[in-house]
C-alpha cells in the first residue's frame, strides 16, 4: 500500500488545519521543516509520492499551480486536487495526477470516466449531494472513473482514526484504485486500510507529529 504526504497549499505556502475549518489552516513550519515554502517543505520531507490541495483554487481565491508543477519535479508522483469542474481544466503533465473532487466538480460523473474521483465527505456524507459514501461508491463499480480518494475531510487533522467496517464495506463496492485520506492516527490504521485492500493512505499530520515514521513517507510504503 502506497504511502502519500498531504500538503495542502493557502497563499503559497503549506498549511496544517483541522476538520476541514480552512478560515483557521496556518502555515506549517513546524515538525521537519523550518519552512512553508513549498519547495523547501518538500526538500525536508522528501517524500516518494504527495497529494496536494489548492485550496486558493478549491475556494476560488487564487491559484498555486505554478507552484504545484514546481513540487511535482521532487517526487515520483503528485496527485493534485486543483478545484476542478471538469476535465478542461486537468493540467495532463507527466507526474501529476489530476483529480477532480466531488466539492467542486459539475456534470455527470460520466464525464469524468478514465480520470481520478476525489469522494469529498463532510459528516460522513458526500459533499455536495448528501449521499452516504458507500452508496455513492456502488455507482462508480462499473468503472467510471479510474481511481477514487476517500477523502473525510471532517477528519483532516484529528487522528480520530478509520473504521475497519466502513473500510471493509468501501472495498467491496469499488474494484477501481481506492486511496484513504482525513484522520488516519497511526501503524493501527495503515494495518486497517492495508488489510482492506486499499491501495494507498494518505497522511499528514501523523508524520508530523511521529505517529509514522517519516522514513515511511520517504520510501513510499509501511517499512
């Protein structure tokens, strides 16, 4: 299972939040780096794969893809959620991964087919459709799109943890690509998302705090 850093970009730098409440994300020059400087923040972490989110993009009050195309050069792979409403606007680069999210996207899913789906989920439903995210996940079963990021964004920050039954129940309706993100704590939960068949985690603030091994992030996967 592949391990991936989330960096989430405000105003041009790495920020760390909570719960989703983005008004109170500040930037992160704590833990590993010294620095929010994009370029410098990664140059400390040095991780094998990250997934950022513009959320001057997301929110419609900027746009850090410049910057975005600059950290995508320092590691083997870059998922990028840019607020996208559609295909359009994908950047298509080598190394980047484009993915368009729930939050922000328009028209069916249909049109997204072959793409990566972010499956944005505030108080355990999906935004903005209110759908329960199992339910969601069983319309996408016959391959609509090509990969999807569970992302509970309630839980970003909170190392509240994952449900081994929620896990488990996601797996079984999705045979696509399926990446975790938002609260994951720890080893015990990498092991849960592991053992479901998940094919990646994404983290932060457990690296951050040495929850998980920063070699961990470094190599790319659980050591």
């Amino acid at each position: 299972m592949d391990l991936i850093l989330a960096i989430d970009l405000k105003d041009g730098q790495v920020v760390h939040g909570k719960g989703g409440h983005r008004e109170t994300y500040r930037p992160l020059d704590w833990a590993f780096s010294d620095t929010a400087e994009p370029i410098g923040f990664l140059k400390a972490y040095r991780p094998k794969y990250i997934y950022i989110a513009d959320l001057d993009r997301i929110e419609g009050t900027g746009d850090n893809t410049d910057l975005i195309c600059a950290c995508a050069h320092l590691t083997n792979c870059c998922y990028a959620d840019r607020g996208l409403a559609s295909r359009k606007d994908a950047l298509d680069t080598p190394g980047i991964i484009d993915i368009i999210g729930t939050e922000t996207a328009s028209g069916a899913l249909e049109d997204f087919k072959g793409g990566f789906l972010s499956v944005d989920i505030k108080e355990g439903r999906v935004i903005p459709s209110g759908e329960e995210p199992v339910a969601f996940l069983e319309r996408l079963h016959s391959g609509t799109v090509r990969g999807c990021i569970i992302l509970n964004i309630t839980s970003v920050g909170t190392g509240t943890g994952v449900s081994a039954e929620e896990a488990a129940r996601m797996r079984a309706v999705f045979d696509g690509t399926l990446i975790y993100g938002g609260g994951v704590a720890g080893a015990d939960d990498l092991a849960i998302l592991s053992g479901a068949g998940f094919d990646g985690a994404i983290v932060a603030t457990a690296v951050h705090s040495g929850a998980i091994p920063l070699e961990w992030i470094q190599r790319g996967t659980v050591c």
